[in-house]
C-alpha cells in the first residue's frame, strides 16, 4: 500500500516507516529534517508541515500523523494546525482505507506543558471529526496517545537516574514503551484492523492510573 507518514527521520515516526517498509509498502516521509532511511521503497520529502506548500501526493491509502514539537510555542502550529491541514490535503480520496494520529496520553489527562496538551487533545478530538467524515470510504480513523516513550526527545529523563527513578514509579509496570512497540501498535490500528474507529487508544504502562494514594 502507499503510506504517508510525517515525522519520519527520527523516533516514534522513523519506526513506524520502518515497520511498513518490513511490510513491504511503499512509503512516502514528511519531514523538516534530512532522510535518516535507506530503502528502495521509501521517498523523503522535506518540508514543514505548517509553513510550507505541501506537495501533491496522489491516491494515499494510509496517513499516519506523527510529526510534532514538545514545550514550544509552535506546538498549537505544527501539533494540531500542521496536522490539519496535512489530512484536509491527503486524506480525501477514494483510496483511503485509515488515517492515524500520533497523539499522546497528555492529551487526555492534561499533565504535560499547556500548549503540548492542548494540542494533543485537540488532535484526538479532530481524529473523531475525520472518523465521520471518512466513513464515506469504508476508511477507520483512530489515533495512538502513548505515555512515556524511550526516544532521543527524553534523553535528559533517561540519563538523569533521580529523575527516571521519580518518572518511571508513575507507571504500573514500571517500565516505558519502546518505538518499536508503537510502531507495531501503529500497523496494527491501520491495516489490520477493519472495524474500529474513533478511538484513541492510551498505550502508557498504566501512568493514567496510578494515583498515588498514601493512608
């Protein structure tokens, strides 16, 4: 199948296209950084999501909404506005059959930077909107809100042993999710799966439900 994926030179997104690619789809990368994949069936594009003219991509099966910024006064920009208006762009066609976001678990608990949370919970909100509005094409819309991920992003909590001791006992399982699990999650949602849609699936080691009681 053709994939579109944005986000794809480094963690979550670069798994997710390496995921497909094991798979043998074509896959088509949007990314404001340089390529970081050598594969035959894999094309990068560089561009940015928000400022720049996207170009055009005939006939996408499956969009996978990935790339993002964290505590940064672009995160409403290139979080939720970019992401709108990739899938207004390459989710509209007849060949569609799923579209995914990249969310997160801030984006239904609220406990992350403000703009960071906001934006993710307004991606999860607009995945619904596509959910209904792609239903035309027998197409599932759905998104992924992972908790803590082992990524590049999170080096400063992963070398600090203070700070990942404090971290990690916020999970149940004590422990957080590799890019390559989302990643697997990812195709999973978007071509396995044909019946669910609308749904946010929250992939964070049980973080949401620790609550810290103390008698």
């Amino acid at each position: 199948m053709k994939v579109l994926i944005t986000g794809t030179s480094n963690g979550i997104g670069k798994a997710i296209a390496l995921e497909f690619l094991e798979h043998n789809h074509d896959v088509i990368g949007i990314d404001i950084l340089p390529q970081t994949i050598n594969n035959p069936k894999y094309t990068h594009i560089i561009k940015d999501i928000y400022n720049d003219e996207l170009p055009e991509i005939s006939e996408v099966e499956i969009l996978i909404n990935n790339a993002g910024v964290q505590n940064s006064s672009d995160d409403i920009d290139i979080n939720l506005k970019g992401t709108i208006k990739v899938t207004e762009k390459y989710a509209f066609n007849s060949n569609i059959k799923s579209v995914l976001f990249i969310a997160s678990s801030s984006g239904s608990t609220g406990a992350e930077f403000p703009l960071y949370a906001a934006s993710k919970g307004g991606m999860i909100a607009y995945m619904k909107n596509i959910a209904i509005r792609i239903a035309k094409y027998n197409a599932t819309s759905n998104s992924l809100s992972p908790g803590g991920v082992i990524t590049d992003l999170n080096k400063h909590i992963l070398e600090d042993e203070k700070l990942w001791n404090e971290v990690i006992n916020e999970a149940l399982l004590k422990k957080w999710a590799s890019v390559e699990e989302i990643a697997k999650w990812a195709y999973f949602v978007t071509v396995i799966n044909k019946s669910m849609t609308a749904q946010d699936i929250l992939i964070d080691n049980g973080e949401a439900a620790n609550f810290n009681f103390v008698w």
